[in-house]
C-alpha cells in the first residue's frame, strides 16, 4: 500500500516521503482494507465520504468506484490540490448535506460518530442520501483495552507516572486527555450494544460487526499514545512511517477485538 492516501505536499523532500509512505494515519490505513471489503465497492457505484479530513481515503475511494464526495466542516485549500475529476471535497455540516435523497450507493464514516454532539442527527441524513439496497460502513472507538485496565488498576507503576510523569490518574482522565488531543467533541467511547441500538433507532438494521485493527496492531498503536502522553506529545501525530510496515499484513484484517468497532448497516 505504497503511497496509499498520497495528498501533495509543498519541499520535495516532503512530498517525497509522502509519495513512497502515504497518509500518516496508523489507524486509518490499517482498516482501510476491512472498510474497504466491507464497503464492496464496484466501478459503477457512488460513495459518499463523511468527516473525510484531508480527503485521504475519499480519494483513494474515488479510485475505486464512479464517484466519491467527501464532505467536512473544514476543507484546507491544499486538500483540493490535484483532486481527480471524479471526486468532489465539500465544506459542509454532514446532519444538512447538499445531496438529493438516495444520492448514494455507499457510505462511509470513519470515527467520525464521536465526534459530532448530534449523532442520530447524522444517522438520520445518511439515512436519507442512501440509495435503496445501499449500505452505509462506519466504525467509532470503543475504548482502549490496555491503557483502560492500567489506569484501572492503579498498581505501583501507574501510581508513579501518574505522580512523577504526568501519566492520566484515572480512565476518565485518559479519556478526556485523548479526547482532547483527538478533536472528540461528541459522546466519544461507544459500547457495541449501545451503538447497535443507536443505528437501529435511526432506521437501520446490522448486517455485520467486528474490530479493527485487530489485537496486535491495537495493542502496538495503544503503546505510541502511552509514550506520547509521557512525552507530552499530541497523540494523533501517528508514527507511520517507522511502525505501519510492522503491521500492515496483520492489520487488514477484522478481528475479535481491537480499539475500533467496525459495523456495517443497511436500511430496514
């Protein structure tokens, strides 16, 4: 996956680097492939990609299906910089898209649920721009299995970073912190029943649910964010380029468990 998620980028020595290893994003590169599957996209079929960033996935999207919008509160000049014809990037709040209704085959969210204050909101207008037999993909964090139950534990050593380093002192704390350092402005941690029930309340059914990344990549993704709390690094800033080809075979597949829950709804 060479490349994968490439968005120019101004030096060449920096937009070289992005060229050979891609958006840095560990997380979001490792389930592409499981959203990918999921989201069976086909070459006459048009996605929708919401809270789409800087564009990354929606143009890789665009590679593989007819069209690809991607929609964000926010769209940076630089993002719209050599877009392909068959992509659109949009500025606009995703629970008032500018779509007719059924104007979708595919939809994509991508931990983007947690971070809206109005989550049915959102359901309710992917409901509305999704064609007949379309299906929407979307995955939320459910937590971190590591870090929660060291935090939890609150043994010896988590008692002496938390005094001496600045470690989070309780779940809660690290939540928060990781919140903040992610841009969470919405419910934040979903629980698979309560995610579930959510979908369904907006008009869907589950079709399919699962983790990703899996176990491994989880467990080594949730190590950088422990050094970055350490450090006093944002943790969002994603390592890629020295620990993604680590995992990458590994992580493209769903898994029993992991730090992303990974669902697949169509409408009832």
């Amino acid at each position: 996956m060479a490349g994968f998620g490439y968005i120019p980028r101004r030096g060449r020595i920096k937009d070289l680097a992005c060229r050979i290893a891609g958006h840095p994003s560990f997380v979001r590169r490792l389930q592409a492939p499981v959203l990918f599957r999921m989201l069976d996209l086909a070459p006459g079929r048009r996605v929708l990609d919401i809270g789409c960033g800087c564009g990354w996935m929606t143009r890789e999207l665009a590679r593989r299906s007819a069209f690809a919008a991607g929609v964000d509160l926010r769209i940076d000049r630089a993002t719209l910089r050599g877009v392909p014809s068959n992509c659109a990037l949009l500025a606009c709040d995703a629970a008032a898209l500018p779509f007719k209704d059924g104007a979708f085959e595919r939809v994509l969210l991508s931990s983007v649920l947690q971070m809206v204050t109005d989550d049915r909101a959102l359901l309710t207008e992917v409901r509305r721009v999704l064609a007949p037999g379309g299906k929407a993909v979307l995955s939320v964090p459910v937590g971190y299995r590591h870090l929660d139950r060291f935090c939890a534990g609150r043994g010896r050593l988590h008692g002496f970073l938390a005094r001496r380093m600045g470690f989070p002192a309780t779940r809660e704390e690290l939540r928060r912190r990781l919140g903040a350092g992610f841009g969470v402005r919405g419910r934040g941690y979903y629980e698979p029943g309560g995610l579930a029930a959510l979908v369904e309340e907006a008009g869907f059914k589950v079709a399919w649910a699962g983790y990703a990344p899996g176990r491994a990549a989880s467990a080594f993704h949730e190590a950088w964010i422990a050094l970055a709390l350490l450090l006093g690094l944002n943790p969002s800033s994603m390592l890629t380029f020295v620990f993604y080809p680590l995992f990458a075979m590994r992580g493209g597949s769903a898994s029993a468990a992991g730090d992303e829950l990974v669902m697949e709804i169509s409408v009832k």
